[in-house]
C-alpha cells in the first residue's frame, strides 16, 4: 500500500561517527530500520575499537534504542570499556583492583556512569545483555525482550559465532531465517563476524601485508 511505502521512506535513518562520513554517503545517509547487516574483519583488524565507538555514538545520536548481545565481554567488562570511552581515561589500567572501584565511586565518575546509562530524561540509552549459555531458543526470548519490553530497534551481535558454538549444525541457519524475519518487522540487526583465516599475502615492493579482499565466503561459521 501507498502508505507503507511513504511510512518506510519517512524513517529517519541512524547515523554513523564522524570518521565513518564516506561509509554513511554511501548508506544514503546511514543505516535504516529493516535491514540484516554484517559487520566483519580479519583478527587485528580493529573491528572490536570500531564498532565500540559506533555504538558509543549512537548511545547519544541514534533516534532508536540499542540492543546489544556482547558475547566476548561480560556486562560488568563492557559498561567499564563504555565508561572509559565516556571520561577519557582507561580504567582497566588502573593496576590496583581496589584504585579502580575507588576511581568509579568518584563523584563525578559516578554522574558520568549515570549520564552514559540514562538519558536527560531518565530513560536507559540501551538494553545489554551478554547472555553465552543456554540454546538459541533462549537467546532468541532475551532479544524478543529488547524489542518488545526495552523498544529496541537496533540489535547488536558481537560476535554473532559466539552464539553458534556447540549447538547443531541446522540451528545456526534456523537463528539467521530468524533474524530475517525481525527485520522484515522493521528492526535492524547488525552481527559482527569473524572471517576465516586466509592466507596472507605480501607485497614484494613494500614488505607489507597486503589487504585481503573479502566475500561471503569468508564469514566463519555462519551459514547463509
């Protein structure tokens, strides 16, 4: 119907970090609701750095709230890389465990834990979880939950072979046939993957690593 049609073309999209600008003119002015997108890069590649500072950004710019699956950190790891990001010092290098609660129970830190954890209004920026046991079928229920219960539009893997890890072979294909129909309701999911270890190549000029040119075939473990 018409009105579909206008109501997808009026969404407003959501924005990407300042370094990210030839990335977001060629996403027509960013990401939009409705999409599957997948997010990956080789082992060092920095893939971790880039999509903590995207998020980051949309904590404060994003017009929709954020879900995110954080499957390498747990929820106390993460929120202290976010805060860290937040005031500008890396609490993790504080050397003393005990510095390093001292340091977060700072006035000022304390209101800058709040000011990343809550919006001026007094609504949480995003939804976390970092759920790594349990099947799929759980999982699937903790996303339902961001949706429906946190308004999450935008849902955030990382990384999505995490999920994948000793679970039957058909269940990883179920999961994406799954995710294909969040987005067909108008929510966008951004995995984050690993690619396979290829073989490296160097330039025989330069000495350098030479950058490896990417497929679908490269995802690791994620079938199509």
């Amino acid at each position: 119907a018409d009105c579909e049609m206008e109501e997808e073309l009026g969404r407003k999209s959501i924005p990407l970090p300042p370094f990210m600008k030839d990335v977001e003119v060629a996403l027509s002015g960013g990401i939009r609701l409705g999409y599957l997108m997948v997010w990956a890069a080789q082992t060092g590649g920095g893939k971790s750095t880039i999509i903590n500072e995207m998020i980051y950004y949309w904590l404060f710019n994003s017009p929709y709230k954020i879900g995110i699956l954080s499957l390498e950190l747990n929820a106390g790891q993460y929120q202290s890389t976010m805060l860290s990001r937040h005031i500008g010092v890396n609490i993790n290098k504080i050397p003393d465990p005990e510095e390093r609660v001292n340091f977060v129970k700072q006035d000022w830190v304390v209101e800058k834990r709040k000011e990343l954890r809550e919006s001026e209004y007094g609504e949480p920026r995003f939804s976390l979880l970092d759920e790594r046991d349990g099947s799929l079928d759980k999982v699937k229920i903790q996303i339902e939950k961001m949706i429906k219960r946190d308004n999450c539009k935008v849902v955030v893997i990382d990384p999505i072979q995490d999920l994948f890890e000793s679970v039957p072979l058909e269940d990883p294909t179920s999961f994406i046939k799954w995710l294909k129909n969040l987005v067909k309701d108008g929510i966008t999911v951004i995995a984050i993957a690993h690619i396979t270890k290829g073989r490296t190549e160097i330039d025989r000029q330069t000495g350098k690593r030479m950058m490896r040119v990417l497929t679908e075939d490269d995802l690791a473990g994620v079938s199509n």
